[in-house]
C-alpha cells in the first residue's frame, strides 16, 4: 500500500516521532487509524440509540401519548434548571 500524505501532515507526524511518544512514523499512522476507527465504532453507536429514542417517541405518539407544547418547555425548563443548580 502506498500512501501520499501532505508536507503539513509529514511534518505533524515527524513532531509526534521527535516528542518521544512514538519510535517512528508507522506507529503514529496506526495511533490514528486506532482513533478513527474508534470514532466510527462510536457513531455507529450513537446512531442506532437515535434511532431507537426516535422509534420510541413514534412508538408513543401512535399511542397518544403526546404532551403539549407548552407543557413540553416548561419539563425542558425545568430539567435544564435542575442540572444547573446540581453543578453549583
């Protein structure tokens, strides 16, 4: 496999080598990789929870289970005041 990089990303990768943290170039082109993938795993995640809370919220309207617009402000209000008065 070959791979083109930019003078700005050889450069990025030759200060990581020359800070210690890494022997050589292969090792911060994997750390990356790593990363990556990692990244990917958990949008991959947080997308099927999205999915699943919006099912639920269809799920609920079908049933009726809908609340008011102004009743639905006032619990966000009042969640939002709740979590800000905890960090105090």
């Amino acid at each position: 496999m070959k791979v083109i990089l930019t003078p700005e990303l050889e450069r990025r990768i030759a200060e990581k080598v020359e800070s210690g943290l890494y022997a050589n170039a292969s090792e911060v082109v994997r750390e990356g990789l790593r990363l990556l993938f990692e990244t990917d795993a958990l949008q991959d995640r947080q997308l099927v929870q999205l999915r699943a809370d919006i099912q639920t919220g269809l799920d609920q309207a079908d049933r009726g289970e809908l609340v008011d617009d102004a009743v639905s402000h006032e619990r966000v209000k009042a969640a939002l005041a709740a979590q800000v008065s905890t960090r105090a």
